[in-house]
C-alpha cells in the first residue's frame, strides 16, 4: 500500500470520534498485529489490527498508540510508538518508518521508539484510573493459547497496574467504525472499481477446459496491476457443482464446457475491501436451467437492496430475499405446498442455507451489532452492508430433477445505506443474463 492513498484527516478525525467515547481520565492503548508465520522462518504476510489502523494509519508491524485525552501535559495526550530501525532491518527488511513519516501518516505529533514505551506509559499511568485495551472480539478467535499481542498486551498491563480498571476498546472502535466517512467510502468504492474490471477480464479469458485457479490468476493480476494491497479475502473460484460448497476456495477444478462459475472475490484498497459475487457460464451462454435460477437470485438481490435503507432494519432485506426465493423455488417446481407455511417452517433453508450478507469495511465481515437489545438494527445513513442472496442444489440431492442438480448461484454487490436511499458500491460490476453474455459473446 502506498500512503499517500489515504490523507491524514481521516486518522484524526477517527481518533476524535474515539476520544469523544471514552471516559474522564481514562488511557486507551491499542497495538499492532503479530507477522504471523507458517512453517520454520517462513512469513505468512503481516495484516495490520484494524483498530490500530483506524485510529493510527500506521501499516507496519510492532506498533502501539496511547490516548490519554484528559492528560495534563499536552504532548503525552497521543503518542504513537514505532519501532526503531538500524542497519540490520534497513539491509534485510528494507526500510521502516521514520518518527516524521510516521508523524506524516498519522497526523500524531509525538512519536517515539517502541523501546521507550514502559517507561513513558509509567508517567502516564498513576495520573489515570482506568485503561482501555484492544482485545479482538470475533467469536472465532478464542483460543487456549490466548497469545496474540494484544493479549500480552492485556496480561501485562494487568500484572504491571493491578488496581487500574480495565474497558474493552473493541467496544467503541465497533461502534464508530460501522458508520463510514466520506474518505472511506471514498476507498470503498475504489475497491469496488478494481473489482469491476477483474470481473471483466475474467469473464474475456474462460473457456472450456481452463482451471479455477487460472481465472483466479486473472483476477490477482487485474487487481494488483490497479494498486490494489490484496484479494480482500481468498478468492472462491467455484466451476460446476462446486459452487454448492458455500466457502469453497481450493479453485483447481477444471472448468468443463456446459458449466457455470460462481466466483466470489474481494479487493483490499488501501485497507478497505469490497466483496462481490458473480456467475456466469464457461461457454458464454447460460443453459435454461441456470438461467431460471440465476433470474430467481437477481430478482432477490434486486428486492432485497430495495429495502436496504433507511426506515428498515437489517434483517428485512434477508425476509424479502426469502419471499422471492421461495416463491421462485415453488414457481420451478423445486419446493411445493403453501408459500407462507413453506416460509415460516423454512423450507427454502435446503436451498439457501445462508444469510442476507454482513458489514463491510476495514474487515470483510466488519465490525458493529447487528441487534441492539435484541431487536434488529434500524439501518442508517453511511452504513455499509453486502447483500448477497443464493440458490444451491446439492449434486447429490436426488429428490430434484437431475437437470437441477449442481447448480450453485450467488450474487453479491456492496450497498451503501444513504440519506435518500441507498448507493451499489460494485453497481457497475456487470450482472444481468443479458449483459454478461454480451461481454463473453466479444
Ligand atoms: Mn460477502
């Protein structure tokens, strides 16, 4: 990523909002994440924490950010600390950040080499009562080991001030990331513009016989030649019946003549992804089967972004997407008996297993609540949400007609709830029968 993608004011501005949700004479400390490693020295990459990244800008490794709003010496009321580099990092790493680019970046005046940090943070720490630490929240990430560094970020602090008060940072970097600034939405829809002609350029290069992973090829080039960091998450490349298995990425199937590709894929700008869904046929030309079922998915997703707006809540693009599958699934053939009872007993779930879609930004399932005190939260303007409906027959499911069977359809744009309405990110990313087969008809 180069810097200069993103100014320096959405940094402070994030740090405002931050600082503005946290209590009197309170310390907020929020770190880098590990580089994480495979097998002996070899690096799997280095992902920044997001929050850290949010309130920072700071892309590199080893890094921590201390806010102390109410500190009564100005200078100690942000700091960011960096890690010294030397002529032993500089020849085999390359170069790291200067305390004045890191300034540059961040917007932070203060910055100083991370082996100062427990010396400087002891000044701070006895004026304070209480500190706010970043632990990632995410369900899935619990583990025995509890040894990312913000753990140890947590178990020393502990042990060093016993008697402080310890808050979740998470608790507000989720609340405020979920609403996105005009700089990020700027970013976002860049990702998605990168995933427009990704998608194109796939769609010009399959042919029978070619193999998942060669359309992925496609799709890496397209979107690193456009400044893009990454895929936003492994691409899914699913040919035939594999796009039946939802998160299927093993993408080295061949490609065979009659069939169709679900391809889900992500771009990471800057640090902001988007997350798209496309299908389409390897031959060019969608047979009757996938064409009545692509339609029923299209006419879904179109129902559901309608409602993806302010004055509805989040699970009511979901119910829209579920009365039109249903009634799509009955219409076929594929479901039979009453469509209220088919809906409340959940018959469609053998067909679409799924829900609706997520949050989108920093993370590709990002941050925020999708209940508030157990009801479902009111959507708002700025809000950023995939809407991303699907069809799936199991190949091996022979209470279906055999012409059904295999096919797997998702599709998937990225919304952004406005004032009026509501804004498709990835709009331009091409998705009616017609117009996806006139771009592989060149
Ligand atoms: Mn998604």
């Amino acid at each position: 990523m180069r810097y200069e993608q993103i100014p320096n004011s959405l940094f402070i501005k994030n740090r405002k909002n931050f600082v503005s949700k946290m209590k009197p004479n309170t310390i907020a400390i929020l770190t880098s994440n590990d580089v994480k490693h495979n097998n002996a020295d070899d690096v799997m990459g280095f992902t920044q924490n997001n929050d850290l990244f949010y309130l920072s800008g700071i892309d590199q490794e080893d890094s921590i950010l201390v806010l102390y709003p109410d500190a009564y010496k100005k200078n100690n009321k942000a700091i960011l600390f960096v890690k010294e580099t030397n002529e032993h990092i500089k020849i085999w790493d390359g170069e790291k950040l200067t305390k004045e680019q890191a300034t540059a970046i961040s917007g932070i005046e203060r910055v100083e080499w991370l082996q100062d940090f427990e010396t400087l943070l002891q000044y701070m720490a006895f004026e304070a009562d209480t500190f706010y630490l970043g632990h990632n929240e995410h369900k899935k990430t619990l583990t025995a080991e509890m040894n990312t560094q913000q753990d140890r970020m947590i178990s020393w602090c502990k042990k060093r001030y016993p008697l402080h008060d310890y808050k979740r940072a998470a608790k507000i970097t989720r609340e405020i990331r979920q609403i996105k600034s005009e700089e990020e939405i700027g970013l976002m829809q860049k990702a998605a513009d990168i995933s427009v002609g990704s998608f194109k350029r796939v769609l010009k290069a399959v042919k029978p016989g070619m193999l998942e992973y060669e359309l992925e090829a496609e799709l890496t080039f397209e979107l690193l030649k456009n400044g893009a960091k990454r895929h936003a998450f492994m691409p899914i490349v699913a040919s035939g019946k594999n796009a039946c298995a939802l998160h299927y990425n093993t993408n080295d199937a061949i490609c065979e003549d009659g069939d169709m590709v679900l391809m889900d894929f992500g771009v990471c700008y800057a640090n902001y992804n988007s997350d798209t869904t496309r299908c389409f046929p390897v031959n060019g030309k969608f047979t009757d089967e996938q064409k009545a079922i692509y339609q029923i998915v299209l006419d879904a997703q179109e129902a559901a972004i309608k409602v993806a707006t302010v004055g509805h809540h989040w699970n009511e693009p979901h119910e829209v997407s579920v009365t039109v599958i249903t009634q799509g699934l009955l219409d076929l053939g594929l479901l039979s008996g009453e469509l209220e009872t088919l809906i409340s007993e959940m018959a469609y779930k053998r067909f679409y297993m799924h829900r609706i879609g997520h949050w989108l930004g920093m993370d590709v399932h990002d941050v925020g609540d999708y209940k508030i005190e157990g009801e479902w939260r009111a959507l708002e303007p700025n809000m950023v949400m995939t809407v991303e409906p699907g069809i799936y027959i199991s190949p091996d499911d022979e209470t279906v007609a055999k012409k059904w069977r295999g096919i797997g359809v998702r599709i998937e744009d990225d919304v952004l709830i406005t004032k009026g309405g509501n804004d498709v990110l990835s709009k331009d990313v091409p998705k009616t029968i017609a117009d996806i087969e006139a771009l592989m008809a060149r």
